[in-house]
C-alpha cells in the first residue's frame, strides 16, 4: 500500500486505550477501536477497523480509504450487513450491488469510509428476514412482513454508526445514500452531514417491488420512472405509512 496516505494506526489505538467513554451521552453507547489492519481488496487497498461497542454488542468494523482524521466532507457510506446479498448474491435486493458499487467509488477516492454494520434485516436479524422472505412469497412486501413480525419497517439504529466516526476524528461527512433516515439519525447524534450523494443502482427483476417498496412507504429517495410513472418519491419517516390509515394518523407520525 505505498504511495497512499495511511491512518495513523498507533496514535488512534493508545487514544482508543485511553478514551474514557465520558461523552457516551444519555444512552452511554461508548464505542472504541479494537484493531486496524491493511486490507487490499479488488476495489482498492483500504484499512479495516474493528470497533468495540457497549450498545449491541456486535463487531462493526470501517473499511477507510486514505487518512480521514481531522478531515472535512469525508465521503461515508453506511452499509448494514444482508448475509444474502452481501455473501450469496440475492436478487431479491440490492445489497452487494450497492456494498461493491461503494467500495468502487471510495476506493478511487483520496479518502472515504465505508461503515460496515452488523444489522442483519434492517435490524431484526437473519432468522426474521427470513421468515419476512417467507411472508413476501405469499404477497406481502417488505414494509407489510415486518409489521407482521411485530417489527418496524426499520429498526436499524446508527448511533454506533456516528461514535465509530467519532473514533476515527471525522468532522464532517457527506453521506452517500438515497435513505433520508440516516442523516437525520447521524444529525441527531452529533454528525455534521454537509452533503448527501445520491447511491441508485439498474433494478433487477426479483427486486424491483422491494425498491419501489421502499422509495413508496420507506421514503428512501429514489427516483425511477419505470415505478408506475412516479418520478419522485416521499421523504423517510421514522414510520411507514401504510394503507388504512387516516389522514389523522398519517399527520400524527411527522409530529
């Protein structure tokens, strides 16, 4: 990995060691760096960074591009784990293809950060997506299964997300997504968003109901004419809107 600019790997280790957790905030999620290695990869070399959190307990880890300490406008994709797509290439969403698609781009960059997250089902783990698949064979879409599971359509969280670019001494980022939800929970927890970089990538037969689901009842931001002509889409909310509800309760879920 000559001739790129490399993290300070020692200097953000003994800070690790020594930070205290003090500024956990209200819900005293302390996040701390476990381990930075090289990682050559087929889309660039990069470091990995393995975090430790007291929130979830799961190991999330930052795939870094170049030096983004004390940096500005940092490029930051978040990605949630989906062992499905991710590892065994499903088709019924667009996981890997947006995983690989990021990792291309940040790794032509001088420096960018992909947040790998252990989130498996947008929150609700591998066994439920599953049972989720089941209740999509028979008619349901995505936002209907997890309701019926008892889940809300997202149950992702992200404030490890923006502890973990705290430890690595982020000041600003622009984020790459189409899912509104993300910079407002970064927002929330003390992340300066300065842009957003849409991430739209070619449908595929097998997901293209999932996506029109979540640009039509997730918000995510897509904007697809071949979706029944609808050329731009509602904005997230922490909620689904979902057919039956009256305009009341619909106003009720933006309060």
């Amino acid at each position: 990995m000559s001739g790129h600019m490399h993290l300070p790997i020692e200097q953000l280790l003994d800070e690790s060691r020594a930070h205290e957790c003090d500024e956990a905030g209200d819900e005293y999620v302390c996040v701390k760096i476990a381990s930075i290695a090289e990682l050559p990869t087929r889309f660039g070399d990069f470091h990995i960074v393995a975090f430790y959190n007291n929130k979830d307990g799961k190991e999330h880890a930052a795939i870094v591009k170049g030096d983004v300490t004390d940096s500005e406008d940092v490029v930051v994709r978040l990605h949630s784990e989906c062992l499905t797509g991710d590892a065994f290439g499903s088709l019924r969403c667009d996981c890997r293809d947006q995983l690989e698609a990021a990792l291309t781009t940040i790794g032509k960059m001088e420096k960018g950060i992909v947040l790998y997250l252990r989130q498996e089902g947008r929150g609700i783990g591998l066994t439920n997506k599953i049972r989720a698949y089941g209740l999509q064979d028979y008619g349901m879409d995505t936002v209907e299964a997890n309701l019926a599971l008892g889940f809300r359509d997202d149950e992702r969280d992200y404030a490890v997300a923006a502890h973990m670019l705290n430890s690595l001494r982020v000041k600003s980022i622009r984020l790459m997504t189409n899912n509104p939800k993300k910079i407002n929970d970064l927002t929330k927890h003390g992340i300066q968003v300065n842009g957003r970089i849409p991430h739209i990538l070619p449908t595929n037969p097998y997901n293209e109901f999932y996506l029109r689901t979540k640009a039509e009842k997730s918000g995510h931001l897509i904007d697809l004419k071949d979706f029944k002509g609808k050329t731009h889409l509602q904005e997230q909310s922490d909620r689904p809107v979902v057919k039956g509800m009256t305009e009341e309760q619909v106003r009720s879920l933006h309060e």
